[in-house]
C-alpha cells in the first residue's frame, strides 16, 4: 500500500521528505504550484506512515483553506478544523476501501 501511495504522490507531483517534527507529526505545504509532504522522521512504523501519507494526500486532492488570513485565534481554529475536516471525509470516500 506505501508503494501505491508514493506512486500517487510522484504522479500529482508531489515531494515527500521525511525530516525531524516536533508537532505535528506531518504538514503539506503548497504554494499552488509545488507540494510537498513532510513527515516525521521518527515515524518508523509502515502502517503508521501510511495512515499518514492517505490523510496529507487528502489535503491535495481536496485543497486547504490558508490558515494564515484567519488573524482572529477562533477563525484560525475553525479554519484548520474545516481542512482536517475535508480531507478526512475525502479520504474515506476514496482511499479507504
């Protein structure tokens, strides 16, 4: 499953390094030209690096709304739970089956 999971990625263009995070356990990041997903290097356990390369795909398949222009902390909040919340649902409907 990893493998068809990269194999998504390189087709979407997608960069994927594995770098030391603190919190969170991983990120995607685009400019609306180039992506990238960074992940924990501490993460070893496949399963675990798969659960979260299908949430960070999820994210460029169905888009993110940038955090940065909600100024107020409650906006900020709403925002990131609108995303988290999005590439969840497409997740389920197309990578979990």
């Amino acid at each position: 499953m990893l493998d068809k999971l990269y194999e998504i990625a390189e087709k979407e263009n997608i960069n994927i390094f594995r770098v030391k995070l603190d919190e969170p356990e991983a990120l995607y990041l685009t400019n609306g030209i180039n992506s990238t997903i960074l992940i924990d290097s501490n993460i070893k356990e496949q399963t675990e690096i798969e659960r979260i390369l299908k949430h960070e795909l999820s994210h460029h398949s169905v888009g993110v709304f940038p955090i940065n222009i909600c100024s107020h902390e409650y906006y900020a909040k709403l925002c990131y739970s609108k995303n988290e919340f999005r590439a969840e649902k497409w997740l389920i409907n197309k990578l979990i089956q």
